[in-house]
C-alpha cells in the first residue's frame, strides 16, 4: 500500500522560505507546496544593486517552476488571501494579466502543515507623505523604478541644452541601517560607471547628490561603533553626505521635512528606515500578531495559536534564546530558520517533541560598491569577533550569495554559473544603460 504522503504548504519564496522548500522536498514522505505571488525569486539584499543597475536581473532570478521540477516540490502561484484553521486550508488568490483577465482563479490548498514565510515590507512608521511620495525597496520592480528614474535624469542631464549647464540630482535616502547605506554606496558606484559610457557632459559627483538622512545617533546601529564610523569615513570619501540624528516627520513631491523644521529638497526620496510585516498577515487565521503584523511563533517557530502553523523570516516575531529579545529580521536568520524547520517538522507531523530554535549571530556585512565591504563577523568563536574591510568583506558578501544559490542548485552548478557570468562581463557594460 502507498503511504500517504504529508502536505506541507509554504507560502513565501523569499529566501527562508525557498530554501525550506527545496531541503523538504528531499523526504519522500512529504507533499511540498510553494505558494508566491511573483513568478521567479530573486535574493533580497540584492535589490541595492539593481536599483543601481549595477546588477542583471535575468541573470540572477530563479524561476519557481522550473526549480520545482528540478527539485522536486509544487510551484502554486497565487496571493495569500486567507487561512481556514478549521478546515486546515489557505486561500489562494487569482492571477492576472495586465489587461485584469484571470489567468489561474482563486483556489483552496489544504495542508498538514503550513509556513509562514511572506517576508517583510518598508515601515513608514505613518510618517505623511511616505507613501505617496517616496520609493521603497520591497521588491524588484521597486527596485527597476529607482533605476529608470536615475537613469533618465543622467541622460536628460546629459543631453540636454548646450546653453543650459547640467544641474544636480538630489537623491535623499531615509533609513541609517544596512540598506540605505549599502544603496547610496551602490549609486555613487554605478554613476561614475554611467559616465564612462559617453556621458561626458556630467561630472557624477557633482551631479548625483547623495544623502542619507537618519534618525539614530550613528549608521547600521547593529554593528560596534567602531565599524559604523568606518562605514561613516567610507561614504563621507564617496561623497555622500550623512545627517544623523534627523528625524523625518513628513515627505512632500520634492522635498523631506525635518523635525528641526528644515526641508531637505529631494529628486528622489527611497524610504528605508525600517521593516514590517504585509498588512494583510494581521488577524489572519485568528493568529496572534504584533504592532508590525508579524506571526507571534514561540521558541520552535510554531504560532502561539496553532501548533501546525509556523513563520519564519521577516514575517515572524521569533523570541531569541538567551536574551530579551526578538530574532532580527535578516536573511542570515531566515536561513537559519529554515535550517531548523527542515528537520523540526518532520519531527512535528511524527509526534516527536518540538525543539527549541538558537539563533546564532554570525555578525554583520555591508556592501559598499566599488568600495568593496565593511562588517565585524562572530559566532564562529564563542565571545570572539573580529572585523573585516575592503576586499575581503567584499569577497564574504558575495560568499553569502554564493552560499544561498548553493543550498537551491548545489555548489557545482554554483561555481559553473559563476563562472559563466565572469566570462560575459566581456560583453556587457558594468551597469546598466536602458
């Protein structure tokens, strides 16, 4: 007799999620079902890159569907739309194309078990006028917009009337921490490589202002204070300038407004300063949440309300072992989390007893452009730590990427991929044109 094989429904293709998919798709005694709104996935921190344009998209993305033929798990794409505790089943919005007709309708998926694996969004801390007036960086397509803005100003800036000298184009970036830094890092990067392009009408220094505005008291607050002044140092040497402790109460079309009364006048203003759960997880199934509508999950990832229900990532607020504290949302913990649940769940659906999840902080990296990278790496020794630049923490960021790619394709197809992707820099520009 065949034995039943066990659902296991994900919804979420981020990087926690995804990696969970393919680790539990090697049981044979267990259904997998992948559940995302998108198409193909695309590693989160690397959206700084294609704003900037400095990275392809194509060549990066994976698509869902072939990588769940080749691994082995159901690609169903949809919309969480609803959780029905009392049938164990979720809700799956209807696809569309652009012109609104349906392509996939709405569907039921039932399931032994569930993840929770949505990812975040930005936090506007309901600041007026971030919303209508700001560009996030949730997402790919967030990301192409910041890219096209910029772009069209360079070549409008450049091609421009004789008479009229090019301007400048003031690019306020609202958020200290690791994306806003490693996003104006990124573009001072990525204009110099446009210039080189024949567009020498434009000096990207003086043209692209830079600025990174930011209510704490220093940048990338997570890391010691020695290393946040070295990633000071390091963007002051781009020429991107740093206002600390300046806190943004509202955003106009062209313009941030301080606290201080003062209005910043901006081209471009990118809201980073914080990250939330989506909206729509709040009261989802009945589940607990917090004031960021993350999933309340106790010390094994399984929600406070419903033990077959679990959430990891972005989307949950994960109590962190030995500390007050919750487990910080980073792809590093995700990663770790979905470690964890690939062999907890298993356990789970056999009534063997839940463990506990450690999160083991293994320190922090920043890509700062062609300045390579900054960071202070622990955890490999107990109380040890120790700090990495240049180069070498550039060489490490890209490791993480390395190593994310490797848990979906293996290594060997990792190391042919990069290697291909070296030999057609040839016949690419280091950054994007159109």
């Amino acid at each position: 007799m065949r034995l039943k094989r066990r659902r296991i429904v994900i919804c979420g293709g981020g990087a926690g999620g995804l990696e969970l998919a393919v680790r539990l798709s090697k049981r044979r005694e267990l259904a997998v079902h992948l559940v995302d709104p998108r198409p193909s996935h695309i590693w989160k921190p690397l959206l700084h890159e294609i704003a900037s344009g400095t990275l392809d998209v194509a060549s990066h993305e994976v698509s869902y569907l072939a990588l769940a033929a080749w691994r082995g798990f159901v690609f169903e794409q949809g919309r969480l739309e609803g959780i029905d505790r009392s049938s164990s089943a979720v809700l799956i919005g209807a696809t569309h194309n652009r012109e609104g007709g349906i392509i996939i309708p709405e569907r039921r998926l039932d399931y032994d078990c569930l993840v929770l694996a949505v990812g975040g969004v930005s936090n506007d801390f309901n600041v007026p006028g971030v919303s209508l007036h700001a560009q996030f960086l949730d997402s790919v397509a967030d990301a192409e917009r910041i890219f096209e803005r910029i772009l069209q100003a360079c070549m409008s800036a450049n091609y421009g009337s004789p008479k009229d000298p090019p301007g400048s184009f003031n690019v306020r970036i609202v958020g200290g921490g690791a994306t806003g830094v490693e996003l104006a890092a990124e573009l001072r990067s990525s204009v110099r490589a446009l210039a080189g392009y024949g567009l020498d009408r434009i000096d990207p220094d003086q043209f692209l202002k830079i600025s990174i505005v930011n209510a704490d008291k220093r940048l990338v607050q997570q890391l010691p204070v020695r290393t946040s002044e070295t990633v000071l140092r390091t963007l002051t040497s781009l020429g991107i300038e740093v206002r600390n402790e300046s806190k943004v109460v509202g955003v106009e079309r062209d313009a941030v407004l301080l606290e201080t009364g003062e209005a910043l006048h901006a081209n471009l203003t990118v809201w980073a300063a914080g990250v939330k759960a989506p909206a729509f997880l709040t009261g989802i199934g009945n589940l607990e949440t917090n004031r960021n509508n993350q999933i309340t999950v106790d010390h094994s990832l399984q929600s406070t309300r419903d033990p077959r229900i679990f959430a990891l990532g972005d989307c949950a607020s994960a109590p962190w072992l030995g500390t007050k504290l919750t487990v910080p949302p980073s792809a590093q913990a995700a990663h770790q989390q979905a470690l964890f649940l690939s062999w907890s769940i298993p356990h789970r659906l056999t009534n063997r007893p839940a463990r506990q999840f450690q999160y083991n902080d293994l320190g922090s990296l920043l890509s700062l452009g062609g300045s390579g990278g900054v960071g202070r790496l622990m955890g490999f020794i107990r109380g040890a730590g120790f700090e990495v630049e240049g180069f070498a923490a550039g060489l490490l960021y890209r490791w993480l990427y390395k190593r994310h790619l490797a848990s979906l394709f293996g290594w060997g197809a990792v190391i042919l991929d990069t290697f291909g992707n070296w030999m057609r820099r040839s016949t690419r520009p280091r950054v994007k044109l159109h």
